[in-house]
C-alpha cells in the first residue's frame, strides 16, 4: 500500500530543481467521462483553469492541461509558458500543478497518506538556497497512546531553483494529509492528499507572483490559502 501511493504521487507531484533533467514525460489522454479542462479569461493578468474540483489562477501567457487518465487515483491542473520542459521537473520553467489523491478511488488508508505528505508527496524541490520548510500541522497518526488522533499533517516550503540553464526561479509548494481534522472539513471530501507546487522566474515581484499562484489555487471552494488557514486551526487542537 504504502508502494502504491508513494509512486502515484513521485509520478504526479514531483516538482526538481535538477543540474540533470529527466526525459519529459506524456500527459495521458483523457478517459471517457473524465473532467475536460476549462479556461476562463478575466480582466486580470490571470486566467483560470478548472478540472474537475480542481481550479487555479495562471498567467495568461502560460498553456495548461488537465492532470487525469485512466486508471488514475488523482486530479488536477498544470500550466506553464512550456509544458513539456515543465515535464521535465527541473525548475527551469515557470509552472503549476495543483492536484489531490482521491480516497474513494485509492483504497489506501488514510495513514498511508499521511506519511506520503511527511516524504514522498513533497516536491523534489533541490537548492542550495532553499529555506526549512514549515510544518504548520502534525498529528500522527491514531495509536494506543491517542486512539482519538486527527491525523492531519500539512507543510510549506519555499526557495530558488540551481536550474541547468541557470535561469534564476523561485519556488513554493503545499502539501497536506488531511486526516480527520478542519482540513477535512473543507476541500474536497474524499481528498487523501493536497499537493500544490508553483515555479517562477527570479524578478522583483517574484514574491507576490508566487504567492498569488499558490495560494490562489483551489479545490473545490476552499483555496490553498484555506487550507492553510484550516491546518493552522488543527494545529492549536491536541
């Protein structure tokens, strides 16, 4: 089991800042049924992409495809300027994915998911520069000594890319497990796991750029931001 989700999520989630870039992978054709992408324009420097529950705010500039195919226990949304080198997850591109492990699908317990946001769902995000990354909620999972447990762990981080091109990029990512506490309260119900990655190029505004990218991305009603607001209310509860 814990094989199982620990390779969806290296597949799909995984975001390198690499001196050795990888061979782009195929973003797989839709299944019959499955959520189609959306786009809608606005009068801001950003568009919004939808598949399925999942939403986020690019630049307009940037291209996007759907993250869902057949036999898959995830969705979700990616963008960037260029999709195939973002696909090859080594920083060198500005870009987003946004996606979630759908319980109902998986079959994997929830303790599963809970140590896939502790490792391998993090985001392969490799620098010199790179910041701690900040827990904002962890609560292991039930035991003899808490059998009332939430479960719930959530965690940021943030930092700038050693690309092979050397083009400067910075980087932030949330992921979160939602267990049983207020972060399963919003997003979407049968989330196992919330994985949000977002790479930009290094400039003065990089900063709020990256954070409107981020934060701005949204599962079902509740955003990034929400989520980060539910774990910081789970992490006051014992």
């Amino acid at each position: 089991m814990r094989r199982l989700i620990a390779s969806c999520c290296a597949a799909l989630f995984a975001a390198a800042c690499a001196r050795t870039p990888q061979p782009p992978s195929t973003i797989p054709a839709l299944a019959p049924g499955a959520p189609v992408l959306q786009v809608e324009t606005r009068p801001t420097p950003y568009t919004e992409v939808s598949s399925g529950m999942v939403h986020a705010l690019v630049p307009k500039r940037w291209s996007a495809a759907a993250i869902e195919g057949p036999g898959a226990l995830s969705g979700g949304v990616l963008a960037s300027p260029d999709v195939p080198r973002w696909h090859l997850m080594d920083g060198s591109v500005p870009g987003l994915e946004a996606a979630y492990v759908d319980l109902a699908r998986g079959g994997v317990p929830s303790d599963y998911y809970y140590l896939a946001a502790r490792g391998t769902a993090i985001p392969r995000v490799a620098t010199s520069q790179s910041r701690e990354p900040r827990v904002l909620v962890n609560h292991q999972p039930a035991s003899i000594d808490n059998p009332d447990s939430l479960g719930d762990y959530a965690v940021s981080g943030t930092g700038r890319c050693d690309t092979p091109d050397a083009t400067p990029t910075r980087y932030a990512y949330f992921v979160a497990a939602p267990g049983y506490g207020p972060v399963r309260a919003v997003g979407i119900p049968t989330s196992g796991l919330y994985v949000v990655v977002a790479v930009v190029q290094q400039s003065p505004d990089a900063a709020e750029r990256l954070r409107t990218i981020l934060m701005s991305a949204r599962f079902d009603r509740t955003s990034v931001a929400g989520l980060v607001k539910a774990a910081k209310r789970s992490n006051q509860l014992r």
